[in-house]
C-alpha cells in the first residue's frame, strides 16, 4: 500500500505583532505544515525587531523550521544557538515536546485565535509527569444482549460505574439471534 500524505496549509497573512517584544533577542522558529508558508514572513517580521532567528529540519519533516508528529529535530538542531524557541501553531503537543527535549522555554502564537502564551521547563515538566501518571487499561468481556442494545453506551457505563471514562475499543458479534420478519 502506498502512503500518500496531504498537506494541508493556512493561507492567509501571520502577524505576530506586539507580542515580538515579549521574545528573547535569538529565536528558534518552529511550526507545523499549516503555516509552513508564513515561516519567511514570520521570521522577517522578527528580524525587523531586532529579533536573530534560527530554524532547521528535522529528520522526517519536508521543511526547514517544521516540526512532525514527536520529530522535533528541527528545533534540536538550532538549540544551541537559541535562547527560547516560539512555536506557530496550536495545541500543547509539539510546544511541550520541544521544551522537554531542548530544555528551553516556547513561546506559543497561534495564528487562528490570535494568543500569545508561553510554556515554560517547569509546566512542560508538569505536564509530562501528568501524561505519566495516567494509565490505561483495557479490559475484556462477553454480553449476550437483547436488540436495540448499544454496546457503545454499555462500555462507557461499565467504565462510569468503576469511576472512569471508557470507549469499546473493538465490537465483535459471536452470534446473531433468529430474525423474525420484516417489519411492515
């Protein structure tokens, strides 16, 4: 089977805007296919403020300054030369992995809602115990039911009633009842 990937890309304008002051003089850019784009006006805006920037590429990433699924090389491979590193996109996945791995503060901007924030060592480090702490299990078990009963809905109550949450994970039917008629 050939594996084919589609990129999906953000087209319009990033102006990261006041929040470049709040950065540290020597910047490592890093960011996900989505803005893969705005990257030469990013860090030309950064430049206009005084602000050094160093992207590189990562293993399995196509692109300078992105960072793909847990390859963050991209920003492993500039961290030396970098005081923090902002991060154009969302979510905490790829800013907590890069701050664990280089040991360096991230700033978040992201282009959608127009937030500025910053996850520091200490809340990566946080964060990363909590993912720890968690565990899951899977559990298994046989119901013989009557029609018109949701497996779906008995697997997350089961989990409600010991107290956690649960999905059904896989559904297999071992046998099927006698079927009585169409319905007129």
């Amino acid at each position: 089977m050939k594996l084919m990937f589609v990129e999906a890309r953000y087209n319009k304008a990033v102006f990261i805007g006041k929040h470049v002051l709040k950065l540290p003089e020597k910047i490592g850019l890093v960011t996900t296919v989505q803005f893969i784009g705005q990257v030469k006006e990013i860090k030309l805006q950064l430049e206009q403020e005084g602000k050094k920037v160093f992207f590189g590429k990562g293993k399995h990433a196509a692109y300078q300054a992105q960072v793909l699924g847990c390859d963050v090389n991209s920003a492993l491979s500039v961290n030396n030369k970098v005081d923090a590193f902002l991060y154009i996109g969302s979510g905490l996945f790829h800013p907590t992995a890069i701050s664990l791995k280089t040991k360096k503060d991230v700033f978040i901007f992201n282009p959608l809602t127009n937030k500025f924030n910053k996850i520091d060592r200490e809340q990566a480090e946080k964060i990363n115990k909590k993912n720890k702490g968690e565990k899951s299990v899977c559990i298994s078990f046989s119901a013989h039911v009557s029609s018109g009963t949701y497996i779906r809905v008995l697997a997350s109550d089961i989990a409600h009633a010991l107290g956690t949450v649960g999905i059904a994970y896989a559904i297999v039917r071992t046998s099927v009842g006698e079927y009585d008629g169409v319905v007129e």
